[in-house]
C-alpha cells in the first residue's frame, strides 16, 4: 500500500486534548480529523451513508525513526454496564462493531524505518448502531461533578466508539519497548439523526402547568412551548406568578433543571440511577412586573436552558432505548418562596418528561440535499 509523504508541521499540540479523546497518545503518532478537529465522522448517520473518515499522521525525526513493517487501524464499538448489588457484581459488556483495515504495510514484511507519513482512512458506519452514550457517574470524578453522583456511585453504563492504531515494531529492551505492537487510540463519538416527520405529534405538544386558587397567596401560569426538543435547542420557559400581597409573599429563587436518568439493563436485572445535566437559576428580584389585558398584576421571567451548554460535569446524551441502557430527561422547576411571617414556605415543585433527540433541522436538509 502506497503512502503520501508530508512536511508535518507541530500540529499536534492543537489537536491533543484529553478531556476530548485521546486514551493512549503519542506527539509523533496520532489521529487527525477535518474539517472538524474533534469529530470523524462524516455524513448524517441514520438517515443517509455515513462514514468515519480521517488520517494517520507519523512525524518522527530523521535521527530517530520509526521502524515498523505493518500499521493496523481498529474502529471498535463497545456497550457496557456495571453496578453493584448486594454483594454481586452485575456486570455486561458486547462489542458493537469491529472494523479493521492495515493502512500501511512493508514489502515482504520487513522492518522499514519511517520519518513522516500521511495516512488517509475511512470506515463505513454499519447499519442500526445506537448513538454514544456517556455515562452519568464518570469514572475518577465522584464528588467533583457539581451535580454529584447519581445512585451510589458504582454504576457505570455506555456506548463508546474508538480509533486504535496498532503499529507492529520489533522489541528493544534498551529502549524499554517490550510490546510488539505500539497503541494509539482515541474516543470516536457516533451521533445519530431523525427527521421530525418520523415521530408521532404528540410528542411536540406545548404543556402548561397551571395554579389559581383564591385561598393562595401566589398562583402561577408556567409554560412549555413544546416537550419534544432538539440535541441543540434552548428551551424557553414563560412564568407568571400573580401574587396577592408582595408584602406577605415573595419569590426567593427560581431554579430549572433537565434531570438525565438512565435504566441499565443486563437480562432479567435493572438499575435506575439520575442526575442533573443542566441547570439555570435566577432571583425573585429579576422578575418584571407586568398587567394583564383586564389590568391585573402580575411578575414575568422567561428562564432559558441551552442544551449546549452543560454545566455540572456531565455530558448530554439523546433520549433513547438500546439493548442495555435506556436514557430519558425531566425538565424540573423548583421555586422558593420567603414570607414575612412564617420562616419558611413551602417550594412549588414542577416536573415533566420531555425528550430530547439529535433532529435534523432546515439547515441540516439543504446540506443533505447538496451531498446527494
């Protein structure tokens, strides 16, 4: 197999970065992705071919070379689910997918040395593979997610895809390489499309949470513009709170969260574990006070929560049912009131299931229509 050579500049550098997916990585031996640095795969999987797609970059120096005679790319996909149970360990674990292709090889399986190589490759995506599914409890982190652990925080359930190189090179015990075989592998994240056609209507509904009582001191009209939302959406959430004395009863806080739960499944065992992914919070102060058409007071908030922009450790996943893990989403409110004569009032607690799916969007459909 024939292979472009290429003056690689230190690129790498812009590329490395742990937390996006590296597992075992080398500066002269690594992975490349365009036209985004942090995404391979090309295409909208689910809906049309897709493919992930890249190149195998090696930049060693003159002085000091490689010496191989065979480089293997691996695509592997892996589903896995952990906890514990009294005292058993529940334990599962199925490859998904596995793909293999040598991107370079020697003549007659000779040792070469090798200074910089560009390798290009491409794996076609197999047909019915769910989407990556990270875990809520992150392996190393514990208490440092600022949504804290979810169930006791041993359960671990996932979807990953990986990129390994494996490149043969011949044991040197001076230099300390005792394995045949060099690794080099990074996370491949795989996401997956619907059109919103395809789903019933009912999902996309708009929902109302309503409270008017004369004997309340604060009633509330909360509103939901839909229950079904795109992977990159931002929810808006309209509040009235119409309040009989302002001097009786005020608005302390007002949270809204979207609560990730995942069911993890191994035959006839189940655990349910959750925890929060997003969350906004504002003051009762930065509610405006408004009039009804019919003259009536009442105080306004629109509270937003941009799906993209996680902030309590966790990454978002789809809203969706594989073989072992389920995954499904709560949008949760929680109001707290301060009054002039009891210490402490009772929250006004709201909660409702939505779904939360990676939906093809106008934008996304003139693409499509280009590549075809």
């Amino acid at each position: 197999m024939t292979a472009s050579k290429s003056n690689i500049s230190n690129d790498f550098t812009l590329l490395y970065n742990p937390s996006w997916g590296y597992h075992r990585c080398s500066t002269k031996a690594y992975f490349k992705s365009t036209p985004n640095p942090t995404s391979f795969q090309h295409g909208y999987y689910g809906i049309e071919n897709s493919i992930i797609k890249g190149s195998f970059h090696l930049n060693y120096s003159v002085d000091s070379p490689l010496y191989t005679n065979k480089i293997e790319l691996i695509f592997e996909g892996k589903q896995l689910v952990f906890w514990k149970e009294n005292n058993d360990n529940i334990f599962e674990e199925k490859i998904l997918c596995k793909k293999t292709q040598i991107i370079w090889e020697s003549t007659n399986s000779h040792y070469e040395k090798i200074s910089t190589l560009d390798l290009s490759f491409e794996f076609p995506l197999p047909d019915n593979l769910p989407a990556t599914i990270t875990p809520i409890n992150v392996e190393g982190y514990g208490e440092q997610i600022a949504g804290g652990i979810a169930g006791n925080g041993t359960e671990i359930g996932h979807i990953t895809y990986c990129l390994r190189a494996e490149i043969s090179r011949p044991t040197n015990i001076f230099k300390l390489q005792i394995n045949p075989k060099k690794i080099i592998d990074v996370w491949c994240k795989v996401h997956k499309w619907q059109y919103p056609s395809t789903l019933e209507k009912t999902f996309d509904q708009p929902f109302k949470w309503i409270e008017f009582k004369e004997d309340k001191d604060i009633n509330y009209e909360v509103e939901l513009e839909k229950t079904l939302f795109n992977y990159k959406d931002t929810i808006n959430i309209p509040m009235k709170f119409f309040i009989n004395d302002i001097n009786k009863v005020k608005i302390k806080k007002i949270f809204v969260r979207i609560k990730e739960y995942h069911e993890l499944k191994v035959n006839d065992k189940s655990k349910k574990i959750g925890g929060f992914v997003v969350v906004e919070s504002a003051l009762g102060e930065q509610t405006r006070k408004l009039k009804t058409n019919d003259d009536k007071e009442y105080y306004f908030i629109k509270m937003q929560l941009n799906l993209t922009k996680t902030n309590l450790g966790r990454k978002l996943n789809y809203s969706m049912n594989t073989e072992m893990i389920e995954v499904w989403h709560k949008l949760k409110i929680k109001i707290t009131l301060e009054s002039s004569d009891i210490l402490e009032l009772p929250s006004i607690n709201l909660e409702k299931e939505i779904s939360i799916l990676n939906l093809v969007t106008n934008q996304d459909s003139s693409l499509l229509v280009l590549s075809s």
